[in-house]
C-alpha cells in the first residue's frame, strides 16, 4: 500500500523483481545520478530531528565503495543497515495537517476588506507570466535566452497580457482586457485595481488610455469613479473627466496603497504617480482589471474557524478547501490575522487571466485557495474566512489544511562508487 497524502500525486513504476533500479529502505530519498559507469548520487531525506535506519536494496550492485556525506559507509554494500541523524530541531506538530472545518457565521463587518485582500493579492496575466514568476531567476543561461525570447516577441507585447506594461515607460505597450474571448472573462464589468505595494505618499496620479474607444464603457457619460486607501478598510472617493489622460490630485498627507475603479477601460497604456514633480518608484507596482467591483457581488454567506499556529516552517501556507458546488467565482476565501486582512495569491483553478493560448477553466465546484503563511503570524490569532457571494451557490462545505512547499526535509548524500 503506498499512502498518498491530500494535496499529493504519486507515480508508480511496475516492474519485474530485480530490476526496479537503486533502492533504500528507511527513509525517503531521491535518486539524483545514475549513469552506467559512474558514481551514483542519492539524495536522502528526513524531517529535522529525526533517527533513521536505513539498508541498500539488493546490496553490492557492484558497488566498491560507499560515502554518507564524505564518510564512508561501506556496511552498506554488505547489506547491514547504517544510522543516520537528520540535524535541526524537531517538528513539534505535523507540517501537513487539518486545521479545522469552518462553521457558518453571520457574513463579519470586515467583508469587503477580505474579499480585497485576496483580489489584490493577485493578477490576471497571461498564465505563462504566472509561470515565470512562480518559476524565479534561472541561473542557465539557455532557460535566460528562452524566457527572454518569448517575452520580447512582438505579439506578445501586442497582445498587452502583462500589468507589466502598464509600469515599463513604453508608450508602445499598454495592458488589455483580453480580445481573444471576446472579454467573457470580464466579471460584472471587472475593476481596475492598482496595488503600489505599500502605502506612499503622492500627490497626482496619472493614467493614460490613449483613446476615447480604449474608454467604453468604463465612464459614466462624463466622468470616471475610482477609491484610494492606504488599509483596504477606508475607502475615499473620487470622481475625474474621462480623458485620454487622466490626472488625478491626491493629498500627499494621506498615504496610499490600493486604487480601484467602478469598471475599467479596455487598455491602460501606461500609470505614472509623481510627489512634488518627481516621478516615483514602480518597480512594486501591480494592476488586475477583470474581477468583479465588490459592490455587484456583495458576501451574502459566511463562513470561519480560528486557530493559532505555534510553528510556521518556511514555504508552509494554508489550504482553503470549498467540498462542493460554489458556482463559478461564486466564493471567495481569506484570513485574519491578529485583524489585519490576508489574501490568498493563488487558487485552483487558477484565477481569470487575459490568455496568451487557452484560456483558465472554468469551475462550479472545489476551489481551493493557497494563502502563504510569514514566520511572523507564529503565536498570532488566525481567522479563516471563506465569503459566499452573491450570485453563488453555498452548497459546500470549508475546511482549511496546513501544508508546506516543498516538504521540510534535510537532506545528506549518498554516494556510491562503482
């Protein structure tokens, strides 16, 4: 029987006795090199902590020597087992566990800045975008060069499927609402929403659309509706003359973060914030534009659970389940902690993009949502709050997971030399 965890795949091969390959009882590994006539590497794996004994499958292979970390472990190769210590200190608690199942409550005063909290925290770029950033810095310089030729062909660009373009200076790119699905994708109209990345101090913003069509239906005969705040709990208004450059006064007094529109246009050509003239930083800088405005799909259900983590492993985050049918966009997860609103960055199935090839499926049932856990949240209240919003279905039922990514295994070499 081979256990497979939730959240967990497992890949199987069948073959005759004999000739499964390198093995090892004892504890995880990983095969890392085996090549006729060479060395072979194993990666070993344990929690922090941990004792384990641990034997070679089929002892000898014609191996002539065996090395743990640079020490020779030779009692391997006769079939006697060896002992291993994995270093750290041990997990007091499981790293991937159930939390809680979450009860029905009354939808809490804080909706909206939850619901928010989550639409900031993530995007509507292309999918291969997503990839790129989940993916990080390659150090090849062949993976460098394909990225590089990918993003800098021209259709690409054209297709304006990155908020990038809305921050990089160019008049020549702007950021879309997809073309390719003829803005299906677009919920209740969408929003255009700006996240500076922290709260700053200006006092004009500036957005340019390049066009009246670029504008439709995002204006409201004249004028243009938008909301700054600094906390995502208090919101002030104000309305601009649609143009094709839009500047808008802010107190430099009052610091912002988020922006948010009651539509949005159909391109953003490029948005610029200046304090005393002097252009600021945007290198933190994100925008989304096709979730719903908060006002069309109000929480109209509710759901929680507390809990307080002692023990927060780094690349540990919490998994939001919704067990059964929610309808499609039809709810919404996010925590508290200590008060403040957290989103959930990431989602399966993933959140609606502008596609460079095919689009996100859609689904009606099972979102789960991922909202990454910081060192700092140990010891601190943690509310679980899953919103079922207006339009939806609440015929499902919530629970909330701990995982981490990847697992938090030490790892010591096994060499073993033909």
């Amino acid at each position: 029987m081979v256990p497979v965890e939730p959240f967990r795949a497992a890949l199987v091969l069948v073959c005759p006795e004999g000739e499964g390959g390198i093995g090892i009882s004892g504890c995880d590994y990983e095969v890392v090199k085996d090549l006729p006539g060479e060395a072979v590497t194993i990666h070993l794996e344990g929690l922090p902590g941990t004792k384990h004994s641990i034997k070679l499958e089929d002892a000898g292979q014609g191996f002539s020597k065996a090395e743990l970390e640079g020490t020779k472990v030779n009692a391997l190769l006769k079939g006697r087992p060896v002992n291993i210590d994995f270093p750290g200190d041990a997990l007091k608690e499981s790293y991937h566990r159930k939390i809680a199942d979450l009860d029905p409550c009354d939808v809490p005063d804080d909706a909206e800045a939850l619901y928010e909290a989550t639409i900031f925290s993530t995007d509507n770029n292309a999918l291969e975008i997503r990839e790129l950033d989940r993916s990080g810095e390659s150090s090849i310089p062949e993976v460098r060069a394909a990225r590089e030729a990918f993003l800098n062909q021209p259709l690409f660009a054209a297709r304006g499927l990155w908020d990038h373009y809305m921050f990089d200076g160019d008049p020549n790119t702007s950021f879309y609402v997809s073309r390719r699905r003829h803005k299906a994708d677009l919920l209740n109209g969408g929003s255009l929403r700006l996240d500076f990345g922290q709260a700053i101090a200006m006092d004009e913003l500036i957005i340019e659309v390049g066009s009246e069509h670029a504008m439709q239906p995002w204006k409201t005969e004249e004028a243009v509706f938008l909301e700054v705040s600094e906390d995502l709990n208090d919101w002030q208004e104000i309305s601009i003359l649609a143009q094709n450059t839009m500047k808008i006064n802010l107190d430099p007094e009052k610091p912002v973060r988020y922006v948010r529109f009651r539509g949005t246009p159909d391109k953003v050509i490029e948005v610029e914030g200046f304090l005393n003239g002097k252009a600021l930083d945007r290198s933190l800088w994100r925008a989304s534009q096709l979730f719903s405005p908060y006002y069309r799909i109000k929480a109209e259900h509710a759901w929680s659970a507390s809990t307080t983590l002692n023990e927060i492993r780094e690349g540990a985050f919490l998994a939001i389940c919704l067990e059964g049918e929610h309808g499609i966009e039809g709810a919404y997860a996010a925590i508290r902690v200590d008060g403040l609103a957290v989103g959930a960055p990431d989602r399966s199935p993933s959140y609606p993009v502008n596609p460079w090839e095919y689009p996100v499926a859609k689904a009606k049932s099972h979102y789960t949502y991922y909202v990454p856990l910081t060192p700092d949240m140990a010891g601190k209240e943690i509310d679980v709050v899953v919103l079922g919003m207006k339009g939806g279905i609440a015929d499902f039922k919530p629970e909330v997971w701990l995982t981490t990514y990847p697992a938090p295994y030490v790892k010591k070499e096994l060499v073993l030399y033909r």
